[in-house]
C-alpha cells in the first residue's frame, strides 16, 4: 500500500482520518491504522482504508503483488467495493493494472502521471448528474467510469468518453455506504470492458468500454482510493472506503518476496486547516538521507531487515520520488556496493511534482539479514530544494523467485 499526493506542505504527508471500520467510525493516524481489517454484523470480512486530503490531492493505492497475466486471452479482475463518489472534486476510486511494480499509480490531468512505460487505467468519479448528500460521505448514491486511460512509452490516451452515445451520462450504478458494488474488469490486449453491480446485488451490467491496443499483457492490479481536495465539492474531505474478494484468472504465478522500509511519520504543520499532517518521505540530497524534520545534519541509514536472497532470480526497488524531472538520474546502492543509475525517460510527463519507479538490483548486492539501501540524484528543481536533492517515499524491495 502506498499513500501518495501533495500533502499541503510540499511532502508527502497525511493528516489524521476517520475510517470506517464495518460500520464503527474512529479517528487515526496514517501509520498502519489508516488500513485494517475488520468483519461486519453479517460475518463478512473487508478490507477499509481511509484518509483525509487536507484539501489538496492525495491518493492512497494498493498494489497485488502477484502478476496478472492476460495474453492471448480476456482475463477479469473482479473486486468489490462501496464505491461512492462526490465526482471529481471529491473522492473516488480507480483500478489500475501497470506492466512494472511503480507504486501510487494515477493520472491528475494535465500533466501529472506517476506510471509504468505502459499501464491501464479506469476512474470511477462519474456520477451521472445525481445530486450530491452535502457535508456526508455518502456521495451521489450512484457511480460509473469517467476514464479509461491507456498508456505507451509514459505517455497517456483517453479511450473513453461517457458524455456520447444514446446512454450519455446515464451508465451508472447505484452505490450505498456499508454495502458493496461488485465489479468485473475483463481486459484483452485489444479490448476493455467493465461491468458493474448495484449496491448490495451481484447482478452485473456493462458500464464501459473501450477498443484498446496494450503495450503489454502481463502486470500489476492496483486499487485506488483518490481525492481532489474535496471540500470544493462541499463533502467530507475524509473518506473511508470498504473492499472485499480481490481476485483475478489466469495463470497463479510466483508471488516476490517482498520487504519496506517503514514510513519516517513525523509531523509537520500545514496551513491546511491549520493543522498537523505526518511526512511519509524521506529527504535525499547529495547521496544523503534524512529525516525532513531534522534536516540533512542528521543522517539516516535505511534498511530492509530479515531479506533472504536464496534462490533469488531478479531483485528490484519500487518507490515514489517529488523533485525528480524527465532526463535526471537517480542513483541507488545495497549494502555499500556499487552505484547503480536510472536515468528518468524523457518522456515521462510529470515535472517534479510525482513520480514512482521499479528498477533493477542485482541479487549478487543483496545479502541475508538486513540489507542497507542508499539514495541520490541529480535533480536540480530551482529554489524548491537544494541541487541533488528529491523526496522518496514508499520504498519496496522485492525478489523474484522461481
């Protein structure tokens, strides 16, 4: 899981959130209890998650770590969700399938998108012209695509407009707090469609689609909860969605290994509401990393703790990065060994805002235990931050194993 967006500060930060816990509400910190799991009155287990946009952009995405794979034939990822939306000014949820790990994947028009070189994107902020519950987190009680977004060589392309055709606005389902829409993704490389119950009901109806041409057939599911500082839509500017039965066909392939850093979580006051918000990143400058609240003078030695290379075929970072340009260079070392560098593709759209990568790392680096992880870059943002310096979040290693 990652948390990502502006944060109201310049950093990556989150304040505290109600979430609802299968029909309990309670105030927390994003430190792990922003996401739980829980059983409600009918014995049903969900995943919630929540958080609050501290009005400005922010997402929180999760990532299954085990591939999809959909090639010569249509696969379908189902999940279910209460997916209520305030539309895009407010809160909605997305599905995202990414040919390579990047975390926090999403689209915020114009011009900033965190992805892989090639990724399938749909959003769910249509809300067919229903009026919105004013100052509640129930949304417009209906729910349908607004987007379905392809992307080649990082670069993005709407296929899909609800406002033509004989059923112009209209291709909605409804939606209900505490009760779940069940949704079918079916996805070929020329081809996507989405289908879509009511709340409460297992009845599907197509909602979506679009002739494709996808540059990959084998990638990542990430579910999106999305905010676009939702107090401009006069909703709550928290939200707490439910999840539940996540799954996809297709060939059960090897899950990595999989090992994080944890998240600094210290405060920083924001102008936002005039409150505090906790930093999810790590300051980086000159090949330094730091703690953003005590500054480059105090350095930090980041590690991944019981990692266990054996047998291991292919090994990589995954992490977001802010400051970072299209043509700078990140540079990232193991364990004190060599520096390894990746340089950003020149055609990555976002301009320092977001960004998020997977990158190689040779298994050979990696020893058993913990494992020692260094970062720098050349970035040069003007007076934002100081020359070779970014902010990095959400740091994963994982290890592919036969």
């Amino acid at each position: 899981m990652s948390r990502l967006g502006f944060g109201c500060a310049y950093h990556f930060a989150f304040a505290e959130t109600p979430i609802n816990l299968c029909g309990v509400w309670k105030t927390v910190p994003p430190n792990g209890a922003d996401s739980q799991f829980c059983v409600n009155e009918n014995n049903e287990p969900r995943w919630t998650e929540a958080f609050d946009d501290n009005a400005d952009f922010n997402y929180l995405s999760a990532r299954v770590r085990q591939p999809f794979d959909f090639q010569g034939r249509t696969g379908t990822v189902q999940w279910e969700a209460d997916a209520r939306t305030s539309g895009l000014h407010g809160w909605w949820t997305e599905t995202w399938i990414s040919a390579d790990p990047v975390p926090g994947v999403n689209l915020h028009d114009p011009d900033q998108l965190v992805t892989s070189k090639e990724a399938l994107g749909i959003s769910f902020d249509l809300n067919c012209g229903a009026p919105l519950v004013k100052g509640a987190t129930a949304g417009s009680g209906f729910v349908g695509v607004s987007r379905i977004l392809v992307v080649h060589d990082y670069k993005f392309t709407h296929t899909y407009d609800p406002f033509v055709g004989p059923e112009a606005n209209k291709r909605c389902v409804k939606t209900e707090q505490n009760a779940m829409n069940l949704f079918h993704l079916k996805v070929s490389q020329n081809r996507v469609e989405v289908w879509a119950s009511d709340a409460g009901s297992k009845e599907l109806k197509r909602i979506a689609e679009a002739d494709v041409n996808l540059g990959f057939t084998r990638g990542y599911v990430h579910l999106s909860h999305v905010h676009y500082n939702a107090q401009k839509a006069e909703v709550t500017t928290f939200q707490s969605y439910q999840w539940a039965r996540v799954a996809f066909d297709g060939p059960q392939l090897q899950v990595p290994r999989a090992y994080e850093i944890a998240d600094p979580l210290t405060r920083v006051h924001t102008n936002c509401f005039n409150r505090d918000a906790y930093r999810i990143a790590y300051g980086v400058t000159d090949d330094v990393v730091y703690d953003i609240g005590t500054g480059i003078g105090t350095p930090l030695r980041l590690k991944f703790t019981h990692v266990d290379p054996a047998n291991g075929v292919a090994a990589r970072l995954n992490f977001n990065t802010t400051y970072v340009a299209p043509g700078d260079t990140l540079r990232y070392r193991v364990n004190g060994k060599s520096w390894h560098t990746y340089q950003v593709p020149a055609s990555y759209v976002t301009y320092y805002v977001r960004q998020g990568f997977s990158v190689p790392v040779p298994v050979s680096d990696l020893v058993a235990g913990d494992n020692t992880v260094e970062f720098g870059t050349n970035s040069n943002p003007g007076q934002i931050v100081p020359p070779n310096s970014m902010q990095i979040a959400n740091i994963d290693l994982e290890i592919e194993v036969p």
